[in-house]
C-alpha cells in the first residue's frame, strides 16, 4: 500500500494506520521520503520490522531538483539530495528507490526533450545508479503521462532510457495510471518492458479504488504473468490530501473501504489469470 494516500508527509502520529494496513492483509508499504535525514526513517524501520512489514522508497524531484536542467549547479544540487535519498532508503530498510526522479515534476519548456537533457538524465542515473548498487538499492525509474512530464511519457522511451543508462541496478517501475493514459494496450507494453519491471504500481485512472474505474485491468495482469513477474504489486491511491495529484473530490468512501476493495479486486484478478506460454526475448521476459 502507497502511503501517499494520506499525504506527503508522514510523522510518527500514522503508527496505527500501518496497524490497520497490516490487520487487512497487505505485506508492505511504500513510504515517501518527505525528509532527507536518514535518522528520521530509525522509528519507522523499527515499527515496520515490529509489524512484519516490508517497505520501499519513493521519491520525486520538484523545480529547484531538476537532473535535466540546462544549469550544472542544479544537477549537481539534485544528484546530491538523490544519493541522501538512497540512505533514507537503506535507513527505512527499502531495497528499491523509485519515482519519476530522472527529470523534474511539472516542468516544462514547450517542446520535446533536447539531446542534452536526455544526455544529463543519462549521465545522472549512472552515477546514482552505481552508488546505489553499493548501498544495497535498487533504482525503479518510473514515467508520468505527458500533462506531469516529458523527458519520458511513455514505456517505449523510459526503456531507452533505462537501456542507455545500461546499469544492472537501474529498472522501471510501472504505474497503470499513466499507462492508462499513453500507451494503446498495456499488456503489450508490459511484455515489451518486460524484465525491466521491477516493481508495478496498481492505480486506477481517477486514482481511486483499483477495479471501480476503466483501466484494462485483464490485459494489465495478463501482461505481468507473461513475463512471469514476481515483484510487488502496489495499490497507488490518491485524495485531496496530497495537492499535487490535483485531485479536488472525494471519489471513495474511505480509506479502510479503498484498502479492503483494492486488495480483495487484486486477489481474486491475479489468480485468475492463467500463465502463459509467452516466450522470452531479450528483455521481453
């Protein structure tokens, strides 16, 4: 479960809503890193461990945390608060970084990205890639539609992305939302990115209760069972808690209603599609 659901910031005032996490049945949780201190993350490793549940990382980059920007102060600025994201994480006791932090959220200059934003992403996430790699975590790059983003929009360019980094410890996280929005068909998205997922976020496309919208939720699953994933599968949820999703009404009844509908369409839908024959191809896995 995506903590964001209740906001970007977390202190220690949420413990009893990871109890109620845990009580409905779901393994881990994904905790934004809203602070660069790693000793903040202390209390809720031991929390999570005393719970039995198992954590990641996600972080983003605002307008001022810009690896793309045309200024080396900047990029220099963001590499370093990524890699005291990377210790947040081994501190929380993560073992993946994940987010659209490759580029800045929400910025936009007008036109597609030049070969010198696509160089300085490239050149950014090799080196926190291999610091990463040294601490233990891996990176889960994800993309965002094209209204939050556009150094990437779609699958087919986070992979070239990811293939120039060409770093074991850099991967993709896949977000349906935004697949939702950008690609013709989401299973064949997902077979063609296939062993560079390394971790998949379930969110529908009002970012609401996954089931209760119009994401192609059978060809979704269908797809992670073709290339045989065997990671998380994460509920990504918003409300008008957290103002940068831009969500403005309430499209669920609660947030124990959206945990115990979301868990129980995820069940019952993966187990009841059948694995595959799809045959591996490079990284179609």
């Amino acid at each position: 479960m995506n903590l964001l659901l209740w906001g970007p910031t977390l202190d220690e005032s949420f413990f009893p809503t990871l109890e109620e996490i845990r009580s409905i049945g779901f393994g881990g949780v994904e905790v934004p890193i809203s602070s660069t201190n790693p000793q903040f993350y202390r209390s809720w490793a031991d929390r999570l461990d005393e719970l039995g549940l198992k954590r990641q990382a996600d972080v983003i980059c605002g307008p001022d945390q810009n690896l793309i920007s045309s200024d080396a102060g900047m990029r220099k600025a963001t590499l370093e608060h990524l890699h005291r994201s990377v210790d947040c994480a081994v501190e929380l006791g993560a073992t993946h970084l994940m987010g659209p932090y490759h580029s800045a959220l929400g910025v936009f200059t007008g036109q597609p990205a030049t070969a010198d934003e696509w160089k300085w992403g490239v050149e950014s996430i090799q080196i926190l890639a291999e610091y990463a790699q040294q601490q233990g975590i891996r990176l889960g790059l994800e993309y965002l539609n094209r209204f939050e983003m556009y150094l990437t929009s779609c699958g087919e360019e986070l992979a070239r992305f990811v293939d120039e980094v060409n770093h074991p410890n850099c991967q993709i996280m896949f977000d349906t939302f935004h697949a939702n929005i950008e690609e013709k068909n989401i299973g064949d998205t997902i077979r063609q990115l296939g062993d560079r997922i390394t971790f998949v976020q379930l969110s529908e496309n009002d970012r609401s209760t996954p089931g209760k919208g119009n994401v192609a939720w059978d060809s979704v699953f269908q797809g992670l069972r073709d290339i045989n994933y065997q990671g998380w599968l994460s509920i990504e949820a918003f409300s008008t808690k957290l103002s940068v999703a831009n969500i403005w009404r309430k499209m669920f009844d609660s947030e124990e209603q959206l945990m115990r509908d979301g868990l129980q369409f995820i069940q019952s839908n993966w187990e009841k599609q059948p694995v595959s024959s799809f045959v591996s191809n490079g990284h179609t896995a």
